[in-house]
C-alpha cells in the first residue's frame, strides 16, 4: 500500500505508465489468443481434410479396410469391407468379431475361428513383429457351401493411435475371388490341353524357336516310334526325310520372318526302325507380347493310308487291273514323251504281241484261265523286256513293249527272242498244261513314222504284227514301207474271210496218204484253201488265226466238213475216204455230231469214207460234251484219228479215254528223222505203243524217201508229205488204183476197231 501510495502520490506520470503497461499486456494477450484460435481452427481444419482424405482413400481403394481393437471391436471399416463381409457398416461398428455371424474357411473348406484369424494371431505375435503373414481364406455366411466363399488375402498388423497413442488392429482384405478363378480356369485349360494333347489321335507338338521338340503326345510318338520322353529337346529336323527338310526349313523361315502366320505341308518322316511315313504337318508361330517368336505349335497328321490310297488311285488310272502293266493311257504318255525329245530317230522302238488262239483258250476253258494266261504273259514280257522299256497292255490279249534306248534297234530284237523262248514251255492251268504262242510286230521310229506321232508308230507295229499272223503263228515281222499299202488290206482281212464263206471262195484241196509198204494212195486229207480273187490260194495260215480270234474257226469248219461230204458223194470211187481237221470248238457246240451223221445220211455216204482227225493240243482237257460227240461219232461207224500226235501234253490219256482209232505222227518227229537220234527213238517209241493198243498209224510230214524207208521200219503203215504229193483241188486228182499188195479189207472197216 505504502508503495501504491508513493505512486499515486508521485504523481499522474506514474499512473500513465502503469496503465501503459496494462494495455499493452492486454494487447499482447488479445493477439496471443485471436494467433491461438486462428492456430485451432486451421488445425481443425487440417484435421478435418486429413480425416476426409484419410476416409476418401478407404473409400476408393478396392481392398477392404477394418479396425479392431485389441479386444476385437469393430472401431471402423470401409465399403469394400463391408461388401466382402456381406454387412451394414452402422450394424458392425461397436460390436465384436464373433458378434459379426461370418465365417471363414480355409482352402480345403475347413472352418476357421473369426476371432483367431481377425484378433488372436495378431495380438499374440503384435508386441514383436506388429504384423502377420497373409493368409488366404474364404468368406461366407452360414448356410452357405463353401466353393461359393468369397476368397481373400486377409493382412493384419498392430498400428499405434496417433490420437490417444493407444493400439488398434488394422485388418485388409484383398479380394482373390476373380483371381483364384482365373488361376483355377487356367489350371482347368491346361489339364484339358495337357489331357486333349495327350489322349488326342493326332500328333501335337510344341516347339522351340530353336526347332527343338519342347513336348509331344503319344500319337505323335507313335507315328515315328519312340516314346515322348525320348522327343523331348530332339532336332525335329532330324525326324523329316532329308528330301524334304529344306521345303520345311523355307515355311519356318517365313513364319519367323512374319510373311506367314501359319503353314501346311505334306512331307516324310523317318521312324525309329527306318521305315517312312507321310505327315501333313500344320504349324502356327506364338509371340510374346513384344512380338519376339516365342514358340510353335504343330500339329502331324499321318496320311500314309490316304496318300497310298491316292497313289493307288492314280497307278489304276494308268495301269491294267489285271495285269499291273501301263495301260494305253500311260503308254501314250510315254511313247509320245519318247518321239518328242532330241534324237529320237532309231533310238525308239515298239513292239507290238498278240496271242495266237486266245479266244479258242477263253472260251474252251473260261474266262478265268484266260485272265491266268494274260498274267502269265505278262510276267514274259516283264522278263523279256528286263526294266529296259515300258511293258503295257492295250486291252484283250495285245501289249506292246517301248524301248527308248541308243541300243534299241538291237534290243527289241532280243525283247522278242527272249518273249518266244518265253511261251516254248505251256502255261499250266491247274492240272492242265495249255501251249501259248504270240505273233509279233515291230516298227523302229525313222523320220517318216515320227511325223504321225505315237498313234502312227502303234499302226506301223500294228501292220507288222498281221504280216507275222498271216505268214504263221508264232513269228515276228518288222515293219517296212511295203505295208503301209497293205495295211488296210490286212485289218479288213476278217470281213473279206466272212465274205469268202458265203461266196464259196474257201474250198478244199487233198493230199493222199499212201502205204509206206506198197506206195498205193489209200486216201486223202481235205485241207482248207481260200481262193482269194486279188491274191490267189492263201494257205490257212494266212487266215486261220484270224478266223480263230474272230470267232469264224467253227463256221469255217463247218463249211469244210459239208464240202468234203459232197465231195465224197460225188466222188465215183466208192472206196476213196477223206479226213477233215476238226476242232474242239466244233465238238464243243453240241451240235457237230447231229449235222454231221444228217448230211452223211442224206448224201447216202458210208460212215467209214468220212474220218474225223483230232488235233491233241486243241484238246488239252476234253470235257464231258466232246467225249460224248466223239462216242456218237464212233459209234456210228466214222472213224476217229489224234492228229499231231506226240506234240501234246497227255497222249496217253487220250488214247486211253477217247475213242480214237488212229493217230497221225506230228512233222516236228518225222523233219529230224534219220539224223536226230532223239527224233527217231520217239518215233519208234510212239509207233510201237499205238500198234500195240491196235491203232492205225499214220506219219505226215513226209519229205525224202530216207524217211519213208525210216518210218516203215519202226513200224509206221502209212505215210504223207510232199514226198508223195502236195495237196491238189478236187479235179487234179487221181484215181486210186489197186495194187497187188493192198490189203483187201478196207484201211477203216464199217465196225470200229474197239478200244
């Protein structure tokens, strides 16, 4: 007091200073305080942007945000997180864990404890590490089955409150569900691939960029045979038939190069054992998302079985069914590819084959022996040709042989030597043995043939081939301009011979047969003739193979048979007697035996004047109808001779079961006779069995009276060939006069000799 005093007693200057510094304290104060508010609100503020944000962020992030405490309360948690737990935030804030009714099940569906995974494992490890591993678990609600759970990576840790500094769990759940069933879709894709690759029929393969095999199925380790571990890091380059690995080293190099996305080919591969097999092989490029080639996936699909198929189809196309030769297609092909290249004049040659008396073997035996016949010469001329030319066959039984070779004017020479050498031995048709002869023609390519092309080559062989017909069976003749006149004249050689029987123009000549002992004609053989009106007599040669394979043999015998039946009946010696051929074909018809006893009945002839002569290679295997002709022959009195006898491949079952009662000895013995030892001792050999079975025996082909004399001596009675006479028309002949030394009773008595 006493200082306030001396102050106010000092006076109004201290006062003024007093209360100066009242009112600047008051002053500073009232700053202090307005700094402080402004400081709060803008903390507030912060606080509040902070907040915001912070909430905002747990808003927006697609993970779900809960926080516990440590006693397990639900303090807080964002949309996600109620989305996933499947909860209204305001209901979950304040309550616990296990008041929430979610559960949690682990990968295998087990159920875990809420409060274990949320709370327990947090807080018990939380002091030292603050945090956990993630763990995957699935959310779900009760009642629910568990692959419906929802899949989460739950992430825990233990955070200090930077309000209180007290401890507060914070808990995110990432959602797996989308991921884990992609994961799981991928897993599926690849077990189907794997499973897909693995079961599939055709070869799948992945491969590197470095074509090294990075997997394969078992299709594909079937196809080159090995196993898939075995592939596994091999060269697939090396499986490709090295004929074909650069055509694919080419499409892999465009696929790298991106001029292709994907390629097809057809190649070989070679197996494990060494055999080849044809793949089509499909193969695509994949590229990493930077577009670098990553790897290839191909697919081999074997198409051996289609491509033989194919190249089957194709071989028909060009080949003969039954044989397996070119046909005339491909012959063609080749013959004009031959004539077309340089230097071609006497480098090509054709040959041209026909067989003689096919037709005679297809319809005695069938068609069947036929095709066996047509197969057997085909394997001839296989031999005869030796892969030095192209084998085919035109149709029917004629084939042709082209040689294109600087040696082929020489060597088509020997393809038809070695072809005859070929048919000297018979074709057996099961337990018969059936004699095939061919004909041949051939033409040698020089400038003028060349100007026609193949079609005119074939016609010059072909010309050549009916000169060898006409001139004999079993012959071969080599074109040359003369028959390219002729030609026509040759291919119409049919018609004319149909013409000729009908007009009279085929008429019968007679050669005597005479006794070996007293030189007396007993009779006469009518052989055929053909009075040509431009060309003269044309021997049978000349016509009979045609008339064979044109199907006129049997009217052309026929024919003869009745004309030398009216010969007969004219004939004013009533002891004259002829023999006619006849064929198998004749006897074949069923017929034969009927017209030929009417026209003797009519002409009032005696049987024993008509005698039929057999040719035994025609017979081969008589069949049941002509053994039944021949017995109504011989039974009616008319005699029956085997003619070319010994040339056959059974003489003496003929002799034992056809009623035969002569036979005639076949030229090819009597021509060696007496300089061939072989040729006489067969000819004693045969003459001996027949006299023995009480036969006549009759030796043709009789040239020199060495072999007359010969003959007699090994007991042959009768004999005919040019010796005696040659074959003379109906008005050169002569009487038969009676000699003193003949017999008296007739060479073919009217009862047959018995067998």
């Amino acid at each position: 007091m006493d200082a306030i005093r001396s102050l106010t007693s000092s006076g109004p200057v201290v006062f003024i200073v007093v209360t100066g510094l009242t009112m600047s304290l008051l002053v500073i104060l009232v700053a202090i305080l307005r700094r402080a508010q402004r400081l709060l609100s803008v903390s507030r503020s912060l606080g509040r942007e902070t907040r915001r944000r912070l909430d905002a962020v747990m808003e927006m992030t697609r993970d779900g945000v809960l926080m516990l405490s440590p006693a397990g309360v639900v303090l807080s948690l964002n949309a996600a997180a109620a989305q996933m737990l499947e909860l209204a935030p305001a209901d979950a804030i304040g309550r616990t864990v296990q008041q929430l009714g979610i559960l949690l099940v682990d990968e295998t569906g087990k159920s875990l404890n809420p409060m274990h995974v949320l709370v327990n494992r947090v807080t018990r490890v939380g002091a030292a590490q603050h945090a956990v591993s993630a763990e995957l678990v699935g959310i779900s609600r009760p009642g629910q089955a568990a692959v419906l759970a929802r899949w989460v990576h739950v992430d825990s840790r233990i955070v200090t409150s930077a309000h209180d500094g007290g401890q507060v769990i914070l808990t995110t759940f990432a959602d797996m569900t989308e991921p884990r069933e992609v994961q799981a879709a991928l897993a599926r894709s690849e077990m189907q691939f794997r499973v897909a690759m693995e079961n599939a029929p055709i070869g799948f393969l992945l491969v590197g960029v470095d074509w090294h095999l990075i997997e394969v199925n078992n299709a594909f380790a079937e196809l080159v045979g090995t196993s898939p571990a075995a592939l596994r890091g091999f060269d697939f380059g090396q499986l490709l038939h090295p004929e074909d690995r650069y055509a694919v080293h080419l499409k892999v190099h465009s696929l790298l190069t991106g001029a292709e996305q994907r390629f097809s080919i057809e190649n070989r591969y070679l197996r494990a054992d060494g055999q080849v097999v044809w793949a089509m092989l499909d193969v695509a490029l994949v590229r990493k998302p930077s577009g670098e080639p990553d790897h290839f996936v191909a697919q081999v699909r074997d198409t051996t079985e289609s491509r033989l198929h194919a190249e089957m189809l194709a071989h028909r196309a060009m080949h003969d069914p039954l044989t397996g030769l070119a046909n005339r297609t491909l012959l063609q092909e080749v013959l004009q590819s031959a004539l077309e290249q340089p230097g071609s004049v006497d480098r090509v040659a054709v040959l041209v084959c026909d067989l003689d008396g096919f037709k005679g073997i297809n319809d005695r035996y069938g068609h069947a022996s036929g095709d066996l016949v047509l197969v057997h010469f085909a394997g001839i001329l296989r031999a005869a040709a030796a892969g030095r030319g192209t084998v085919a066959r035109l149709g029917g039984d004629e084939f042709v042989v082209v040689l294109h070779d600087v040696e082929s004017a020489r060597m088509v020479f020997e393809v038809a030597a070695s072809i005859h050498t070929g048919l000297k031995e018979p074709v057996r048709l099961s337990r018969r043995r059936v004699p095939v002869r061919a004909s041949i023609g051939i033409a040698l390519a020089d400038a003028e043939l060349m100007g026609g092309g193949a079609p005119m080559l074939l016609a010059a062989a072909d010309d050549a081939l009916y000169r060898a017909k006409a001139g004999g069976r079993g012959r071969t003749e080599v074109f040359d301009s003369s028959m390219m006149e002729l030609g026509g004249a040759w291919t119409g050689l049919e018609t004319e011979l149909a013409e000729a029987l009908e007009s009279g123009e085929v008429v019968l000549f007679y050669q005597p047969i005479v006794d070996l002992t007293t030189g007396a004609i007993v009779g006469h053989e009518a052989l055929v003739r053909w009075r040509h009106p431009t060309r003269g007599i044309l021997l049978p040669e000349v016509f009979l193979g045609v008339a064979e394979e044109r199907g006129l043999a049997v009217p052309l015998g026929t024919r003869a048979v009745g004309t030398a039946i009216e010969y007969l009946a004219r004939c004013a010696d009533q002891t004259r007697w002829v023999s006619v051929n006849v064929s198998a074909d004749q006897l074949g018809d069923g017929e034969f035996a009927a017209r030929l006893l009417a026209d003797i009945a009519r002409y009032h002839i005696a049987p024993s004047r008509l005698v039929v002569e057999l040719t035994e290679s025609s017979l081969v295997d008589p069949n049941t109808r002509i053994r039944h002709e021949l017995t109504t022959l011989r039974s009616a009195g008319i005699p029956i001779l085997l003619d070319d006898f010994g040339t056959g491949v059974s003489p003496l079952s003929y002799l034992r079961d056809l009623p035969v009662n002569g036979v005639k000895l076949d030229m090819s013995f009597t021509q060696g006779i007496p300089d061939d030892p072989a040729a006489g001792r067969v000819s004693r050999a045969l003459g001996a069995m027949a006299r023995e079975l009480k036969m006549i025996t009759i030796a043709e082909g009789i040239e020199t009276p060495e072999q007359a004399d010969y003959l007699r001596r090994c007991g042959w009675r009768y004999g005919q060939g040019w010796l005696f006479s040659d074959a003379q028309p109906e008005e050169s002949l002569a009487p038969i006069t009676p000699s003193p030394l003949r017999r008296e009773e007739p060479l073919f008595p009217r009862e047959p000799l018995q067998t």
